[in-house]
C-alpha cells in the first residue's frame, strides 16, 4: 500500500477553519491522512466526520485497505446512537469505509468503556479519545500510545482448543483440500503425531469444508475420547459405528455422542442397510484421538484384546463397501501409530497391519511458520524480519500451537507504548531463551510424555538423539516424521531449543512418574465439553509457570513498593509483618528481609499489598479488580483434581495478562 495522497486544498481549508478539527488532525500526523471532512446533523446532534488514510505502516500492521472513519461529538455524555451514527456512515460510504474500525472523539468523562462496549456488541473495535469541553487534545504523542495500547493490546496468538476461524487458519490449507480429495475418492488415509500438532484443527477444516461443498459429501466423526465410546466392547463399538454412520448418511454429518443415544430398535445398526441405499454420495468415516482403543489406551486395558477383534470386523465392512460400489473412506488420527505398524499383539497376527497407512502431519514448513508468525505479529503491532522470523520457528521446531505461544509471550514482555515497532535481533533471542526457561520446556515436556505414555520408541529415540550431534536417517526417521528432529543432507539432528530442553528434564523423570490415569470419570461430550488437567496439561503447565513468575514479581513489587513509601523511622519489614497472621508473624520475625520475602506466597502478598494498598494504588488503579485476580488464581486447577473447561482457561488466562500487565 503506498504513503497516502495529501488531502485537497479545499479540504484542508474546511479543517483549518474547524479547530476541534484542527486538533484531531494534528494529533492523527503521523498515522493517519485526514482525507475528507464533513459537518452533520444526526438525531438533533453535530456530528463531525473525517475519512482519515492509515500511513503504510498503519495499514500493514492492522491488515486495513480502507479509509477510517473518525467521528467527533462534542457533548458531556454519550449515547449509544453515535455507533449507530458511525455504522449509517460506514454503510453510505460505498465501500470507502473500513467495516470494522472507528476512532470516537467525545467529551464523556466515562464515555471510553461505553463506548468500546456498545461497539463490541455491534461487531466494531472502537477507539475513543477522551477530550474535555473546554479542553485540548492529548498531545501527538500521548495519543500514540492511548492508539497503541487500544489497537495492539489483544493478544492475537493465544487460542483455546482447535483453530476455527478461517483468518487463524495457517499453514494447511492446501493440505485440507487435498486430504478432502482424497477421502471422497474413498481413500484409507491417516493422521499421527504429538499432542497441539494441529491433528483437529485440520479435521475441524476438512469436516468444515465437506459440510460446505455442494456434492453434499457425509460425514460421521467417531471421537474416541468419548467415555461412552471406548467403554464399549469391539462388538458393541462396531454397532456404535454403524449407527453413526447411519445417522451421517441421513443429515450429512453426525457425532459419535449422538449415536450412542439412538437405541437400536430406533435406529437399526446395520451396514447392510447403507449398502442398500447405492449412493454415490461419499460417506467419510473420521476415528479422532484413536489412542483410547489402541492396546496403548490409557483408561481402557480391554481394548488390547478388543482392538484386532473390532479392526478385523471393521476391516470387512470396508471391503463389502468396495464390493457393493458403495463411496467409503477412513481417516483415523491419533498420537502413536504403533498399533498400526506392529506385526502381531499378543501373538496374533495384526489385522489392522498395511490397512491403516503411517502417516504424520508434520510441523510447518519453514516458509508457513515465518508467515503465520510475521501475520499474527503485524496484528499486536510487531515487526519480525526473515532472520527472526527463522529464530522463532526454530526454536519452536516449526509447532505451530508452540509458535503461538512464544509470538504470546513475546507480546506481552515487549511494551505497548511504541508499536508498531520492530523488535531486533538481539532482543528477540533473549525473550525466546527466557520462553523456553519459563514457559516452553514445560509445554514440550507435556507432549512428550503423552507421546511416550502411548509409545515409547520415539522418546526413547529423542533421549539417545540429545546426546550426540547427528545420527543417522534410517536411525532418525522416525523422530523426523513426528518433527521432532530435522532432516539436512542426509542426518538428522534435533535444532529446536524447545525439544531439547523438554527431552532433558524427561530424562530425569522415571517412566512411571509419568500419569496414566484419569482424574475424574466424567463423560466428555459437545454437549459436555469438560476438560480435565491431565488433557489440557499444556494449557496448566503454562498458568502454573506464569503464576510462579508472577507471585517472584509480586514479591520484589512489595519490597520496594513498601520501601519507597515508608515514613522517616519506619520499617517497610515492619509493615510486612504486621500484615501476616499473628502465628506466621512470630515463626518469620527473626527472618532476614530476603528470607522473609521468599517465604511470602500468594495469599500473603495478596493481603499486603490490600492493607497498604495505598503505597500500590498508582501501579494497579483499581483495587477490586486487582482482589478478583489474586483471588481467582489462587484457585489453582493445576494443584488440585478438579474439573476445568474453556472458560477456567480463558480467565486464568486474561486474570494473569492483567497482573503481569500492571507489573511491567
């Protein structure tokens, strides 16, 4: 996008002419053009409209190809008719307009929060700039940095659970497409690799884009996950199946979880009956997290004598298809293809060998990572070169949920007030070392004890990779089709930082510290999405680190908080433990000052800085909101046995992005 034209010499007159105008320009120089300016009347109010150009830097970095609207209303309090005011404008403008973006300049002492709320429930991100009646606008540089922390303050990196939005989408698109092809041809294709891979959010896609394609294509999605699923029996399963397969053939797609709710007499589960209806219409089969009827599974032993009886029976229903001219296709995804590739299990020859494929998602192309991670930090006002770009993804091993994280991170350790910028070379491999130290090894660690809980040889190939600087391919493919190790020239070698830091803490754990057993026997449905620690290990590992590092911060903020605002003769010490239980007073009072601080912990630090909260009002401003945070994470799920689902995740989330925040 080039630099923007210089408005017309009559329009800078109009502006010239208008100081409250005049004001908004001169504070705009810099990020945008003003381009068209007009006065108006809308619901018995003036209202003044300028169409301002985003400079390219602007545009590139917030993805904008239009003008945007800035909209000035000079009265005390502000209605919600000025968004409505803003969308008749944005709707009259033909398409000049940017559908999503509006600046507000008002005179409401509280009109900010009104303002930003009004547009989010009308589907706008609004910017207000607050300017008193009588007053000036917030200097040029002031007003940068309200934009600044307005536009690039959301975190566009973090995701809870699969990719759903098509803009969040990267990497695989082709993938999806051709993987569609495949299976409505009634190809047999699989899916294996380690946990946060992308192994559902690329069903979620092809699922997606069957629904929406016009040969109506059907789907049936077996969710092996599901408690009422893998509890089954090989015979009871295989009738599960059936029934879902029957459901999917009727309406075009269907969920394990609501077959297991059709009773047989309601829906007869047989395949015969599908066969009888000769439809050309592909029937796409879809096994998802197939761990948990492997001889591997975690919380079923009996399907390791179960599973070659249900793949041997499965294995001729497909067969029959075949013969009756019937469109069939499988596409079975999981964690370990072990199961799959093995000779015989318990002596008996594997009736499932050579019908399921091995085949892994890998980790992103190199070109993928650095454009997902060059688009999602355009979006937080961050510039990556190529080299960083490269710095990135090598780090995280080209793992896109793990990218994600660390682009996360690097957004919230880098200040706000300055974006967009650039980050440097140096800067960016120091905030990715201190990524893996706080957050990334954890993360790592995770999934390679799930992988190995379900198959060892990959770990156990990793451990011996670690220790010395190339091996073999022949001895390496195995760790390069899970990506865990790169392929160059003919050896393999493990380069991500991430990798190698998780798979030397794993060498110091025994196998059996490693957890293979749920924590709770609650069903997991749609209509029950529950989560349990152990399946969102990643997600707890992280909160668990970000909360250690926070309560370190909270510690060094009391010292010196406390310490700056002590009166002549006054202890800050003192105020410490006067702030403690009387017990707790006496047990630490003989303590040295650093002693004291490292015995502090949560609740402690929550209740210091709420009894002198005015030593700490300025650097956290609202004292209820900061009581809500400290509150809410220390009900720790990491610590305790208890059912969490997506929103525990989402506020642990946003309660630890609040603190770390105030605490820069």
């Amino acid at each position: 996008m080039k630099n923007p034209a210089k408005p017309t010499v009559d329009i800078r007159a109009l502006i010239s002419s208008d100081n409250f105008a005049s004001q908004v320009e001169y504070a705009l120089d810099g990020l945008f053009t003003v381009m068209h300016y007009k006065r108006k009347r809308f619901y018995d109010k003036q209202y003044t409209l300028l169409y301002c150009k985003p400079t390219r830097s602007i545009a590139d970095t917030l993805l904008l190809d239009r003008e945007v609207l800035t909209l000035i209303i000079n009265v005390d309090e502000v209605q919600v008719r000025t968004i409505h005011v803003a969308q008749e404008v944005i709707n009259d403008s033909k398409g000049r307009l940017d559908p999503s973006l509006i600046i507000i300049v008002h005179a409401d002492k509280m009109g900010d929060e009104k303002l930003r709320a009004w547009g989010r429930e009308q589907g706008y991100k609004v910017i207000p700039i607050y300017r008193a009646k009588a007053g000036v606008l917030p200097t040029s540089e002031t007003l940068r940095r309200t934009l600044a922390q307005d536009l690039f303050s959301q975190d566009p990196f973090l995701l809870t659970g699969p990719v759903l939005a098509d803009t969040d989408f990267f990497g695989r698109r082709n993938d999806a497409l051709e993987l569609l092809r495949q299976l409505k041809a009634g190809r047999i294709r699989s899916l294996f690799g380690i946990r946060k891979v992308g192994k559902t959010s690329l069903i979620n896609r092809i699922v997606n884009l069957a629904r929406e394609s016009h040969s109506s294509t059907r789907v049936a999605m077996i969710d092996c996950s599901v408690d009422g699923f893998n509890k089954l029996s090989a015979t009871e399963a295989l009738k599960a199946v059936a029934k879902v397969a029957k459901l999917a053939s009727h309406r075009g797609y269907a969920h394990i979880s609501e077959a297991l709710k059709k009773t047989d007499e309601e829906l007869v589960p047989v395949f015969d009956d599908l066969w009888a209806q000769n439809s050309a219409t592909p029937l796409i089969l879809i096994f998802d997290e197939v761990d948990y009827i492997t001889p591997a599974s975690p919380i079923r032993p009996h399907w390791r004598k179960d599973f070659n009886t249900f793949w041997r029976e499965f294995r001729v229903v497909y067969q029959e298809a075949q013969r009756m001219g019937a469109s069939l296709s499988i596409l079975v995804s999981g964690v370990s293809s072990h199961a799959f590739r093995i000779e015989s299990i318990d002596e008996i020859e594997n009736s499932v060998l050579h019908f399921i494929p091995e085949e892994y998602i890998a980790p992103f192309a190199r070109d993928a990572s650095k454009s997902m991670i060059k688009d999602l930090c355009k979006r937080c006002g961050l510039t990556l070169s190529d080299l960083e770009c490269d710095s990135v993804a090598e780090t995280c091993g080209d793992f896109p949920y793990w990218m994600r994280l660390a682009g996360s991170y690097l957004h919230r350790n880098i200040e706000i007030n300055g974006r967009p910028r650039a980050i440097g070379i140096e800067l960016l491999n120091k905030l990715l070392s201190e990524f893996v130290e706080a957050e990334g090894a954890d993360v790592a660690r995770v999934g390679l004890e799930d992988l190995r809980r379900k198959s060892s040889e990959p770990v156990d190939l990793l451990l011996h990779a670690i220790t010395v600087s190339q091996i073999s391919l022949g001895e390496g493919k195995l760790l390069v089709r899970y990506g865990l190790a790169a392929q160059r020239a003919g050896i393999v070698k493990v380069s991500s930082s991430m990798i190698k830091k998780a798979a030397e803490s794993l060498r110091e754990l025994p196998e059996a510290s490693v957890i293979n057993t749920r924590l709770v026997d609650t069903p997991i449905t749609r209509e029950n999405p529950v989560l349990l620690p152990q399946e969102w290990a990643e997600e707890l590992a992280v909160i668990n680190r970000r909360r250690n590092l926070v309560e370190r911060k909270l510690r060094e903020f009391i010292h010196f908080g406390l310490k700056l605002s002590a009166q002549k003769g006054e202890n800050w010490v003192d105020k410490v433990l006067k702030a403690l239980p009387e017990k707790q007073r006496i047990e630490l009072s003989a303590l040295s000052s650093d002693a004291l601080l490292n015995k502090l912990y949560w609740l402690n630090l929550s209740n210091i800085i709420i009894k002198y909260w005015s030593s700490f009002e300025s650097s956290f401003g609202d004292k209820r909101r900061f009581e809500t945070a400290m509150d809410l994470l220390n009900d720790r799920p990491d610590a305790h046995a208890k059912i969490i689902d997506f929103a525990d995740i989402a506020l642990h989330r946003r309660e630890l992005n609040w603190l770390e925040e105030k605490l820069a």
